[in-house]
C-alpha cells in the first residue's frame, strides 16, 4: 500500500511538471527572423550550388543543464541535444533534424523539441522543415546524387559549448593526440570523416571562415545581450571588492560572483574563475582559487558570466586591506593613466596599429611625471610602455581579443574599427620582482561614432576603488559555517 502511494506520488508530480510546461522551450532572446537572416548569409557565403550542415552539441555526462553548441545555436537557437541543421544553398531552405521524442524523460526533465510536434516546431523556430535524426542520412543521400549540389560545408573547427573558446578547444584535441593512451580524435573530425566515407560524391568544404566572419559583427539585439552580460560581470566585481578582507580564501570571492550571476539569470560561467592574490596574480590564468589572502597584498580578479550564450570579460586589481599604500597607489595611478590612454584612442574608422600609435604618445609624457617608489616600479612602468612601442609599429597589431559568444571570440580582423565589433583590452604591467601584475579589462563595442565602453560604471581610480571596500559586503554579513 505504501508503495502504491509512492508511485502516485510521483505520476502525480511529473504530470504536474507536464502541465506547467505547456510547449517545448524555444530561446527569447531572439525572435526567429534573426535566426533566419544568419541563415540567409550562409547561403550567400555557400552559393547555390552547396548545402551546409552542422551538427548540434551532444548529451551532457552527469546532471548539468545541457548547452547547445555557439555554432549551432548561432544559426538557429535550438536547444535540443543530437541535432542537426542541413542548409540548402540552392533552395535556400533550412531543415532541422531531431531525436525522436521521449516520453518518460519528457516527465521527468520537461518537453523538449522533437520532430513529433514538427508543425509547432517550425512556428516557433521559422525553420522550412522538421524530420527526425534517423532521416538524416536518407536525405543526404538523395542530395549526394544531385547534379548541382555537389558540394558539403561543415564546420571543421572544434565547436564551443560551456566556457568553451576555441583556443581552449583546440588544447584539449591537442592534449588527447599527446596522450598514447587516449588519441581520440575530435567530433568534429570524426563527423567529417563519416561523412567523407557515407557519401563520397560530396566535396568537404570548410563552413568555419563563413560562420567565424558573421559572428565578428554583433547585431543591435547581441550587442543588447553583451551589455547585459557586462551589466553582471560588473556588479560581481563590484561586490566582490566589498566583501575583501585579509584572511578570506580565493574561493570564497568565487562564491560572491557566482551568486551573482546567477541571482541576475546567468546560465553559466564564461570561463573559470581567475582570483588570484598576492603570488598568484603573476600566474596569467591562475584558477586554483585556494590561497588564503594577506595583508598588504593586491588582488587580480578576472570573471565574468555566460548570459544568454553571450560573454562578459572584466578584470580589476584592488588591494586586500582595502587601502592602496603609498607605493602602490603611485604604480597603479601610472597604470590607470595609460589604460585610458588607450581606451580614449579607440574610434570607429581607426585601426588597432593608430590607437596605440596615439596611445603611447600619451604614455611618454606620464613616465617622467610620476615618482615610482623604487627601480623595479619603474623599470616594470618603462617595460609596460615599450611593449605598447613595439605593438605600435606592427600594421598588424591588436588591442586585446574579441568577445562575443566566447570569451575569446572569433573572427580575423586587422583593418579599421567597424560598428559591431566587440573586444576587451587588458594590459598587464609587470613587477615581478614583487609578485605585482596589475590588469584591467574592459568591454567595449564600436558603434558608428564612437568606442562605448560598456563596463564605465565600474570603478577604476584607486579611491573609488578604496570607498567600495570600505562598505563591507556579502562575506561580512554571511560568515563561514564553522
């Protein structure tokens, strides 16, 4: 009797969680016309005589939120695991590729998008058709012996999924070839040779460049996205200064941005958590986070969310004891001088290699008026400039890297600022003869008449800086369990 209860129980609230969830989950945060004016570019990219297909991200190993692939979900925002999108550049037609549905995980996690409801699913989403993933290969084949289509692109990039940026994704391919007793190949690789070895009338073409040149260029509504990611980013940090006391571990500040984050409907963190003090902070991607802070030290700390598949990237230095000392406010005062000498620079139209041309002029006339408080202040303070000097006369150079749906977004662009770009500068001045790193990061999006830096309202003069800490914040009123 006791178990026929139980069993009620449950039926009971998984019929519930069906009730409440009336229709399966499609993004807000684009409408499908969006979707489709991507879509729309790739044909474009591909011409008439090609199909593009890209595969969505797979099912997520243990009990974590599944989050679909940027690439994928860049083109149609479809968050279903084992998916797969076919373009059509001849028709220009998009149709979608689903699992079947599951009606006893429906229950128990919630509905899902699947080629059963196929007529709902093309109203919500604007793709031309919807077909279950075991059809894939029947319609690939159909294609394969068309005489004018002869050519398949797909993404031969890593793909990026949960903190993901391509640099990272392209290290762990790297780290498991290395490994003699791993050597798995990449997804992506093995896709592509399946489908070299299933249908060998196509052609394999690269659709990397052609996504990696439209994500390069934010639309009104990402860069919307963008800011809000910044808009959290910020107040973590913000928070995060308020809270710092000597005797408080790296991990604890973690907590503080977390819950943040997700207190402001983050889906996840960008990337791991960079809270390095004292030592630490020379370790350029410090993450352990287990370092009690010191008295007298300075404290780096670079985070920022995943809102909405879109990144934020923001680092600060404040020191633990919440007062800069004579020293150190005079090397970060010199810092602070040049970072905006260089944010100043930055206009549409300019190219990475002027800004810093611009920048380092400024940056001349701040090192003979400050008084740095001993040989390795200033020698790390004349090492500093240099580095910009020589970026200067490099046609090439960059200011600091794209952010977008990575933290370290695609895209191949030395030429002249263009609206819709979005990127962070984060220069590092280094005194390692004192364990000092002090970097500051930024985000800033180019709009047609001027360089908006997204992230102002966070502070960055040392007495702002001062004035927050001295509040007091989450970790004063939250002690630790004991």
């Amino acid at each position: 009797m006791k178990k026929t209860v139980i069993i009620i129980i449950q039926l009971t609230f998984f019929a519930l969680g069906l009730l409440a969830q009336e229709s399966p989950y499609f993004t807000r945060d684009f409408p499908p016309e969006e979707f489709a004016a991507r879509r729309a570019m790739v044909y474009d990219a591909i011409g008439s005589s090609a199909f593009a297909l890209v595969q969505g991200a797979p099912s997520p190993a243990g009990y974590v939120r599944f989050r679909q692939s940027n690439e994928f979900y860049y083109l149609c925002g479809v968050e279903t695991p084992h998916a797969y999108l076919l373009l059509d550049g001849s028709q220009r037609r998009a149709t979608l590729y689903l699992p079947h549905r599951n009606e006893a995980r429906e229950r128990a996690e919630g509905k899902s998008l699947s080629p059963e409801e196929a007529t709902l699913v093309k109203q919500m989403t604007g793709i031309d058709a919807v077909y279950g993933v075991d059809l894939l290969s029947e319609h690939l084949a159909r294609s394969a012996r068309s005489l004018t289509s002869s050519t398949l692109f797909t993404p031969f990039s890593p793909a990026e999924g949960l903190a993901v940026s391509r640099d990272l994704a392209l290290r762990k391919i790297g780290d498991a070839v290395a490994d003699p007793f791993d050597g798995e190949p990449s997804r992506e690789g093995r896709f592509i040779q399946l489908l070299q070895i299933r249908f060998p009338q196509f052609q394999m073409r690269d659709l990397t460049p052609t996504l990696d040149n439209l994500r390069l260029i934010k639309s009104p509504r990402e860069i919307e996205l963008l800011k809000k990611s910044t808009q959290v980013a910020g107040m973590a940090l913000i928070e995060c200064m308020k809270s710092t006391r000597p005797g408080i571990m790296e991990y604890e500040l973690d907590a503080v941005a977390k819950y943040v984050y997700y207190r402001n409907g983050a889906q996840g963190e960008a990337y791991y958590s960079l809270i390095a003090s004292g030592p630490n902070a020379m370790i350029g991607h410090y993450n352990a986070g287990r370092r009690q802070m010191m008295d007298g030290e300075m404290l780096l700390m670079d985070f920022g969310p995943d809102y909405g598949y879109y990144m934020s990237d923001l680092t600060r230095v404040w020191p633990v004891n919440g007062t800069f000392s004579r020293a150190q406010r005079s090397l970060y005062d010199f810092y602070v001088g040049c970072y905006r000498a260089i944010l100043h620079a930055i206009r549409p139209g300019f190219t990475a290699q002027v800004v810093l041309q611009e920048a380092v002029r400024v940056m001349d006339g701040l090192l003979p008026r400050t008084t740095f408080a001993n040989a390795a202040h200033e020698n790390g303070a004349r090492r500093f400039v240099d580095r910009f000097r020589e970026s200067a006369k490099q046609p090439r150079t960059s200011l600091g890297h794209w952010v977008g749906m990575s933290t370290h977004d695609v895209g191949l662009d030395h030429g002249p600022l263009r609206a819709g770009m979005v990127f962070t500068i984060e220069p590092s001045l280094l005194v390692p003869e004192e364990n000092i790193n002090i970097r500051c990061e930024d985000m800033i999006v180019i709009t047609d008449q001027k360089a908006e830096i997204l992230s102002d309202f966070l502070p960055l003069d040392a007495g702002a800086i001062e004035n927050l800490i001295r509040d007091g914040g989450m970790l004063q009123k939250y002690p630790r369990a004991k």
